[in-house]
C-alpha cells in the first residue's frame, strides 16, 4: 500500500502550504500543465470536463431567460477601446497588444480582448434602432487575456476561459432587474451546484468594475479561510450607449439612450479539497461513481461489473470502471486524488451476496449496500454527498465569519483568526484605504441582507451608512 500510495503522498498538506498544497492537486489530479509562456496552462481532459459540466449547467440557466449565444472578435481596435475612457484606464495594465500583421506593421493597434463590452456596444449600436428591438440578451463563452504579473492555476491565468453575458434594456429599472437575475442565477449555481456558500453583496466604488454603476458580487471562503470572488453582474447604465452613441427611438418617437449589464474550479479546489487531492461535488463530477472490480481475474467479476455500470449509465450517473491491472489499492489513491464522489467494489464474495461496496470521497465512510435497486441507492449516496459537502463550508464560512466593532478588533481578528469581519462604515474611501493599509483586508462586498451593528463607523467613529465584511482576497 505504501507504493499505491506514493502518488497521494507527494502532495504537501495543505496546513503546511496551502498554495502548494493547491498547485500540487491541479498538477496530480491532472487538470492542468504548464504550457511554454508563463501564465498560461494547458486545461488537461480532466480539467476541461469540469469546465463543459459548469458551462453545460450555466448556459442552459441562461437560455432558460431567453439569452442567445453570439461570439465577437478577440481583437478591440484601440480606438475603439478608447472610447469608454474608465473602462480602458481599469485595464490598460494587463492589455495585450498585436502590432504586426505578417511582416507588415499595423496602422493601428488592436488589444486582445481582456473583455468585451466596447465590442458588444459596437455592435449594439449597428443593430438597436427602436425600442421594438429591446431587450437584447446577448451571452457570449470565450477565452480573454490580461497579462498578469503573477499567475495561478485557475486563479490567475493570463488566458482563461469564461462567460460574459452582455443585455440592453430600454429602462434602467429593466435593466437593473437583469442585473439581479443574473446575479442570482450565479449564486444559486454556486450553492446548488458547486456546493459553495455565498455572501451576496454589491461591490464598493472602489472595487466595482471599471466604467460600472454598480457590481453585484458572491463571495466565497476558501479552505486557508480567504475571500474567492466567484461570480460578478454589473450594471452600467447608459454610460457606455453614450460613449458609443448608441440610441433608439422610443414610443414616444425621441431618441433614447438603452442601458446595460454585463474562476470558479479553482473555488472548487480550495473549498472541498483535502490533503488527499479533490473533492468534486457530484453535481459538477465528469465521473460520479468510479467502479473498482475486485479480484478481477476471478470468472465472472468483469461481467458483473460491467452489468452494474449499465445499470447506472441507463439511470443517467456518469459512470466509469478502471478494469486496468494496477492494484486495487493504486486505483483507490489515484480517484481520490481526482476527487471522484463514490467509489463502488464489487468482487466475488459481494457477487455471492448480491451487494457491492459504495465509498464516500468526502467521508471515507465506506458501506455494504444490496445490488437490488443499486440506482436509486447511489443516487440517495450522490445526494448526500453534495449536501455533505455544502453543510461543511457553511461550517467553515459561519465560523470564521464575525462581528467587529473597531478597526483594532479586525486586525487582532485577521491576525489570530482570517476569515471574514463583518463591520460598520461610513462610506468614506478613506476608511476603505485605511482597512487595506493597517488591518491587510479589503472590502468584499456591502451584503444585500444588512445587520445592525451599531451606529458608527468601526474605522472612524463617524455615523455608519453600511455593514460591509472585509477580507484577504485571492
């Protein structure tokens, strides 16, 4: 067992680093190879299936609202870039610039896309004529690039895959309530789904995307007890339609401006992953139930096993059985390590009996369930597991998540403690820069649900406006 366990134990424990730790699971779990240019990774099968299961899961949440998919050029004219002034300033750092053609410099230069609402305004702007044409629902999967300085696994790459849903509305009230739609709908997939529980908040102006009225955002905490953005809508009002004179006649036959809106597996890893590799919520595993034969050269155990994955297939569990000639105890270290939700064995004593065993990779609890309606059963185990799963990073987020009442009492708390303080403010970007600046946090969001916490600001003393939570942020 020590030599089928070789591979597990390469991975450092998360409580002695934790980015390691992280890094160590994304490269043994096979989700991912580091490619020739730095900051860009290689999505292995395995990683790439948990990507299609969320884009899946998501895209048909998006068409269930009447979203339509479109795809947009992955090159931005600078000039046309330039005409949403904040915008481009939020993202000048991190643009990618093409200024050759073959071998012949280009007259003008063209970004890569590090997202793509000028391009969407563009378009907006050639297609909306009358308020007849409103609302458009336009949603787009794509990669974008931002030249990072740093990069992580599935945290911060220079290129990733992603989904930017662009609207327009012919009020800001429609518009406004598309936001809140859609920012539901991410949070709702996070919880349901991922099995991660949010905080649902707007963003302050200072962290609120760039050239946005307003960010909604869920939160999540991560394992090491730090903040993950996992999912952002924003309104923008008319702000870019003015930029990009983009303008439609109303019923009342006057021009109008419309208005607008607009990482997770690495969530996953850091909020379900253990020392033994990942945790996949069932809801989202490309294998739910990895099916192990034991004492597999006996007669008949290949063929009974494989009748009990047909079984599961016709049921509609994503199944699969690794019939290899590696040791049982091999095959049990290498489907932790990729996070498979149940293992089931079924050998030739349990072929006599008419039972199998069933695994939990969250619990390790292992037990003996009968072949008699072996659907149903795994389902019931799928079930539990993802709710498992939820309830213990509900654990987590509940707490590591307090009240403080000064700026002193955050930063004994993030000091001794990490998680999320939950405090009053003023509404002051002074307060804000002095939280980052003397207690390391920054705002994560102003919760939508408000509790009262006193009456004045926990940075300055001054009459409090919101509560807000503050935390390290990834």
């Amino acid at each position: 067992m020590a030599q089928d366990k070789k591979q597990v134990e390469q991975i450092t424990d998360m409580e002695v680093d934790f980015a390691k730790w992280f890094t160590d699971v994304c490269k043994k779990a096979e989700l991912i190879d580091y490619s020739s240019i730095k900051g860009m990774f290689i999505l292995r099968p395995y990683g790439y299936a948990i990507w299609e299961n969320f884009q899946k899961i998501l895209d048909e949440k998006f068409k269930e609202t009447g979203h339509e998919n479109v795809y947009l050029p992955m090159l931005i004219p600078e000039s046309l870039l330039q005409k949403e002034k904040d915008h481009v300033e939020g993202f000048a750092p991190e643009c990618a610039w093409v200024t050759m053609g073959g071998s012949e410099k280009l007259e003008e230069r063209y970004c890569i896309r590090p997202t793509s609402e000028t391009l969407f305004c563009e378009h907006y702007a050639n297609i909306i004529h009358s308020w007849r044409d409103l609302p458009k629902l336009y949603n787009q999967w794509c990669s974008v690039l931002r030249w990072e300085k740093t990069s992580r696994p599935f945290l911060r790459h220079r290129e990733f895959l992603w989904q930017e849903g662009h609207t327009m509305h012919a009020t800001a009230e429609e518009a406004i309530a598309e936001t809140e739609r859609m920012f539901n709908i991410y949070a709702d997939f996070c919880e349901n789904y991922l099995a991660m529980p949010v905080v649902k908040g707007r963003k302050t102006d200072k962290e609120k995307f760039s050239g946005a009225e307003a960010t909604y955002t869920v939160e999540c905490m991560m394992h090491d007890k730090k903040a993950l953005q996992a999912g952002t809508s924003h309104y923008f009002g008319d702000g870019f339609a003015r930029a990009f004179d983009i303008t439609f006649a109303g019923k009342d036959n006057q021009p109008h401006h419309p208005f607008q809106t607009s990482r997770l597996i690495g969530g996953v890893i850091m909020t379900h992953g253990d020392n033994n590799g990942l945790v996949l919520p069932p809801r989202i595993a490309p294998t739910q139930v990895i099916i192990i034969p034991v004492a597999q050269h006996k007669e008949g155990v290949i063929a009974a096993n494989e009748a009990v994955m047909a079984r599961l297939k016709a049921a509609g569990i994503r199944v699969k059985m690794d019939a290899s000639d590696n040791s049982p105890g091999w095959k049990f270290a290498e489907y932790e390590m990729k996070g498979v939700p149940l293992r089931l064995e079924l050998g030739p004593k349990d072929i006599e009996k008419n039972q199998c065993v069933l695994a939990r990779r969250d619990s390790g609890e292992k037990v003996f369930v009968s072949l008699d309606n072996i659907e149903e059963t795994v389902k019931t185990m799928l079930d539990a597991v993802q709710q498992g799963l939820f309830d213990k990073a509900k654990r987590n987020l509940d707490e590591n998540t307090y009240a403080c009442a000064t700026l002193e009492e955050v930063k004994e708390k993030m000091a001794s403690q990490g998680g999320f303080a939950k405090t009053m403010w003023c509404g002051e970007l002074a307060c804000e820069l002095k939280m980052k600046e003397e207690a390391g946090v920054s705002s994560r969001c102003i919760p939508l649900e408000q509790e009262h916490l006193g009456d004045t600001c926990a940075c300055c003393g001054k009459p409090a406006k919101h509560m807000v939570y503050w935390g390290v942020a990834y």
